[in-house]
C-alpha cells in the first residue's frame, strides 16, 4: 500500500534542500490524543522544529533566493486516520513550516526515506534511528531538550571517534579481531554522515562566527587527542568546521552532553565497545 | 550498515547497550574474547584518570600558551580575521605561557606517582578549558605535541562560557588570563585565578612543584581583612587576638591545598617526605608572634600541612617569592600579584573577597 502523503502549501523546491525527516511522535505527544480539535499537546522534541525554522528564516534573510534551507518531512509510522488529520492540523495550529507529512506502515517508513531523498533521518527512537542506517540511510538521535524554552541555536553534535582514524587504521583492527564485517560497517558508517556534515558545514559558512542560529559540534570520546586533530582536519576536508570540539579521552560523556544540549547527535557508537580503548592511540 | 545512537541524554549507562557495530550476529561474548590483543599493542601513553579520581586542572589557552599576538589580531581585526589569522599559522607551535611551568611540574609529579602507585587513578589531570573556537584546535593540539605536554583532554566552546564544561570536568583549579571567567569560576564554587606573564622568568625547579598561597581571602576567607579595611590596623590585631583559638573560615584555594596535601601523603607513605616532589608555602603579610598564630591553628584544625609558613609582618612579599621560585603563587590582591611579577614570580590573582572593591594603596606597609 502506498503511503499517503500530504502535501502542505510549505512544498519548497527540493533540490538542493537539506531534507529532513522527523517522526512526529517526537514531535508530538501523540499518547494523550482527545477527540475534540484541540490541538495535539508538543512532544519531547518540540524545540527542534523551532530552531530549525529558526535557521531558515536567518537563510533566507541573508539570500532570499537561498536553496540550501532544511526542509522538514514528517513520518508518521501506522497512524489512525483521526490522527493523521489531527497532526495536519496541529502542525497548522503552531505555525510549523512542515513541508510534506508522509503516513505508512512501520515496515515501509525506510522505503519512503529513502524514496525522498532524505538527507538526515532524525528520531528519538534508538531503533529506529538503527533501521534507518541498516538500509543506508544517514540517521541520527534527536535529543530530548532539558529547557525546552532555552534553546534558539540549533546544536548538531558529531560523537565520531571513528571521523578521526584513517581508512589504513580502521583497515588494520583485523588484526585485533575485529571481523571483515564490523571492519565494513565502520567504514560504512564515516561514509554516510559525509554528505550530511558536507551540507551542514555549508549552511554554517552563511552564518558569522557570533550570533549564529546554527552550531556544530565534533567530541571524540576515547581517541587522544591525534585522533580528535585528525577528526577535526576529516571534517575541515568534507566541507564542516565545526564551532566546538571536545576531546575526553576516555572522560564519561554524559555530564558534558547535559552542559551542551544538542538537538541532533550522530553517534558512531565505538566507544560503548569494550577492548577498543588501547587502540585509541592511533591516528593516521 | 548499523549503527546505534546513545540515549544519553536521559542519563543511561551507554555500557549497557549492545555495540552496534559488533551486530553480524556475533554475540557481546566475541567482544570479551578480543580483549587479549590489546596486549599486542602496549600503552603508547598512560591512560588519563577519571576526573573524579583526579585532581582536575584546567588551563586556558592563553595561559598555557604565549598568544599576545594573536589577541591583538582579535581585538584589532575582529573574530574571523583571528580565526583566519590561526588558521594560516597551523604549523607554527604557540611559545610557553605563564602557567607552562605549572603544568610541567604537575607532569613531573606524575610521572613519580605512576612510579608509586601505577595503579591509581589519583593523579593530576590537565584539561585545556578555551572559549576557542575550534578552528584554533588543531594549532593548540600541535603545539601540544610539539612541547610533549601530556595534555589529552580539551573543550573549546566556541564562543560559549567554559563555566559549565568546569563544573563537568570535576575541576578542582581552573587558571585563566580572563578575570571575569575566574570570578564566574569563584562565584560557582571552583577555585580560579588569573595569570600574569612575568617580563623576565627566573628559574624554576623541574623536579618539585612549589606552590605559594596568600592567607587572607585564598587559603582563608576576607573576614580578617574586612575587619583592617573597615577600622585599620589596631582593630584588626585586637579582632585576631580575641578571636584567636575561633578557625578563620575557609577561603576558594582551601580545596586545593588540601587536594596537594592528599597527594603529598602518598609520598610520605612510602618515605618520601625529604624529596617529595610537591612543596607548599604559606605567604602571609601576618606577624609570627601575634595574627599569624591564628592562622596556623587553623590550618592544623583543618589537618592540612603546609610545608613552609613565611610571616612578613607587612614586608615586602617579592623578595621572598624570588627566593621560594614557585611555579604559581595565589594571591588576592593585585598589588602583590604585580609586585611579585615585576621580580619574575609567576603569580596568579584570586579575584576574591573585599580587596577587590577597596584595593592596596600603593606606597603604604602593613605589619599585620
């Protein structure tokens, strides 16, 4: 079955667009649903869309005729028909400037990103963030915001290690039984946040050092600090400079993630694995 | 492709989630097996401490490094010529800062502890803290390299205030050339000062780290001093006398010498008191026979030793600090802080307490 799309009067061009896909649960709290028209109350990842039209309007006030904007998508996974029109509405009601909502089945929402061109698929759902990348899809975590007022600048956070060692290192952790797999699934996991860091890196050069509505961050958790030279020089050569960088050196990640709150978190996952804190030394 | 982003956010033990990466169908017992080639590798460096365990230093870049050159760019030109500024110097490595000693010694002491207790995570800890963008990271880092520093651990905030990071890194001292920082740092509760680059430097030693502390208003709260600015010298030595066997309260740098003291028991532990690589000293304008008494018996009360106690009695602290040659010396008024310069005393201004509304007159000598 196709999956029904909605098209609001937000539809940009989507060419050069940073298309974004969010699940509405996040952005919505699609649990406490009434029957009435009122509107759906805001889900834990509210703030996000925020400070993304944020972004845009500082896009298009610089150059009205400017491609590179995000373009919102909304998935929603097997939603009744008196939601759908419920999260159409609500969307309406807060002004979000959502470009298309697209409804279908859980086993078909891979499909449909990929069918769209998706440039970044967000979720606060672990696993469904892990069924995006299976399929090659880029995907991070959208994170729940502590203040949900706060936050204007859009923070997009790389917790990539693995940015940060050579194509030779990642080749040589053979040699410490890693297997041909896990070995293509490192790889592959640097090869799809690429294009991803390559548009965000982009979008920042519009925006000056202060004051700006969009800001990125790179941390690596277990590398020296070679590593975390060599991560910022990765993403410097793939078009981002990032604004901030943390090197924790095997340092627990949490209180520092509390300090800078990020929306968007891309999470190579290497250091949640036991043995591979020795190999952190190395650096291309 | 797998990968399995970290609900951290809602504060989970990310150990406890399966490695993504791991998923061809092997279960998390391989990861256990792989364990043993780590062997194979060796350590190319110690590993870093958790900074709870550790006595956490942080350092700002400009502190740590020489960058007058580059903050004239900055406040000459704006933020994206300094930035370009840096940029185009990657390769160049940053000269020593004032805190360069500091840090060296910290090191040196280290280096003996792992030689002690190679299992112990109660270590100093360096931490780069900037509100660098990051853009400067990658010079700062080859500067590390180039000076052999064994600094692991940085955060550049681009912009943002580094108050934050201070209190996740466990920061037990926080040294930086920015006073506003430093009184933000005070105002949290974390130890800070400002550094000052000394013209000429005398030598330090690069076997023991010294450090030096004022009394009043950095070992020990401003009480004493309220008292001297508000009614003079006489009600002061009348408050201290009365008021001699009642512990002054604690000032912002009372943690930190306590957190040496911790570390210098590790050495007489296994009898090294005589070459002990960590030396502290009390720099106090209190006299001997009369306010100082008060001083000391605080410090006993508070089971923390101080390895040298020098009362001026109102001299002139300079002289002695040129003798003592510390790596650092925390002092709450400016006027010593830049007298103790002038005489090449790497010294470090605790912006805390009443000097600060009603500084030092030049000119003037206080026997207290």
């Amino acid at each position: 079955m196709d999956p029904d799309v909605q098209e609001s009067a937000e539809t940009q061009q989507s060419g050069s667009a940073l298309v974004t896909a969010v699940s509405c649960h996040d952005i919505f709290d699609l649990s406490a649903c009434q029957t009435d028209s009122s509107p759906l109350a805001k889900g834990a990842a509210f703030s996000f869309i925020n400070a993304v039209q944020a972004v845009n309007q500082r896009l298009v006030k610089h150059n009205a005729n400017e491609m590179l904007r995000f373009e919102v998508i909304l998935l929603g996974k097997d939603c009744e028909e008196q939601i759908k029109s419920k999260i159409f509405d609500s969307a309406k009601h807060y002004g979000l400037k959502i470009g298309k909502f697209y409804f279908c089945s859980r086993g078909e929402f891979v499909r449909t990103l990929q069918a769209n061109n998706a440039k970044l698929f967000l979720s606060t759902d672990r696993d469904d963030v892990y069924g995006a990348l299976k399929a090659g899809v880029p995907a991070a975590l959208l994170c729940q915001q502590a203040d949900q007022q706060v936050q204007e600048q859009l923070k997009v956070l790389f917790s990539g290690d693995l940015i940060g060692l050579s194509e030779d290192v990642i080749d040589g952790l053979k040699d410490f039984g890693f297997s041909a797999v896990q070995i293509q699934n490192f790889k592959a996991a640097k090869g799809c946040i690429q294009e991803f860091a390559a548009l965000i890196g982009e979008m920042r050069k519009r925006f000056g050092c202060k004051d700006s509505p969009l800001q990125t961050i790179l941390i690596t958790v277990l590398g020296s600090r070679d590593v975390c030279a060599t991560a910022l020089k990765t993403l410097r050569g793939w078009g981002l400079d990032v604004d901030e960088a943390f090197c924790l050196a095997g340092a627990p990640r949490n209180p520092i993630l509390t300090t800078i709150q990020p929306h968007i978190l891309w999470d190579d996952g290497l250091h949640n694995m036991k043995g591979v804190l020795p190999l952190m030394d190395m650096s291309s | 492709m797998s990968l399995d982003p970290v609900k951290v956010m809602k504060g989970q033990d990310p150990m406890a989630l399966s490695s993504p990466l791991a998923s061809n169908g092997d279960s998390k017992a391989s990861w256990e097996e792989s364990e043993g080639f780590c062997d194979g590798l060796g350590p190319k460096k110690p590993k870093s401490p958790k900074p709870e365990n550790a006595v956490t230093i942080a350092v700002s870049s400009r502190v740590l490094f020489r960058t007058e050159k580059e903050q004239k760019v900055f406040e000459e030109k704006g933020v994206e010529e300094y930035i370009k500024y840096q940029m185009e110097h990657e390769n160049e490595p940053f000269a020593p800062g004032p805190a360069f000693p500091f840090v060296k010694a910290l090191e040196t002491v280290n280096a003996r502890l792992r030689e002690l207790y190679p299992d112990s995570e109660e270590l100093f800890d360096i931490v780069l803290v900037t509100y660098n963008h990051a853009h400067v990271g990658v010079r700062l880092i080859n500067t590390i390299n180039h000076h052999n520093l064994f600094i692991e651990r940085f955060c550049m905030t681009g912009g943002s205030s580094p108050i934050g990071y201070l209190k996740a890194w466990h920061t037990n001292l926080y040294l930086s050339a920015d006073a506003e920082k430093v009184q933000e740092a005070l105002a949290q509760g974390i130890a800070a000062a400002t550094m000052f680059m000394p013209e000429k430097q005398i030598e330090v030693s690069e076997t023991q780290l010294r450090v030096a502390f004022d009394g009043d208003a950095v070992l020990f709260s401003d009480e004493s001093e309220r008292i001297f600015k508000a009614h003079g010298l006489d009600k002061f030595f009348e408050h201290e006398r009365e008021n001699e066997n009642t512990l002054l309260d604690h000032g912002p740098l009372k943690g930190f010498l306590e957190a040496l003291g911790k570390l210098q028991k590790k050495f007489y532990a296994k009898g090294h008191r005589l070459d002990c690589p960590i030396r502290t000293y009390l720099v106090t304008a209190r006299s001997a026979a009369s306010s100082g008494i008060r001083a000391l018996k605080t410090l006993r009360a508070w089971g923390l030793e101080i390895d040298e106690a020098l009362f001026l009695a109102g001299a002139p602290k300079g002289p002695m600090l040129e003798k003592i040659r510390p790596h650092i010396y925390f002092d709450d008024q400016m006027f010593h802080v830049e007298g103790a310069v002038e005489m090449g005393t790497i010294a470090a201004h605790v912006p805390y307490g009443i000097a600060q509304k009603y500084p030092h007159k030049k000119g003037t000598n206080f026997a207290k």
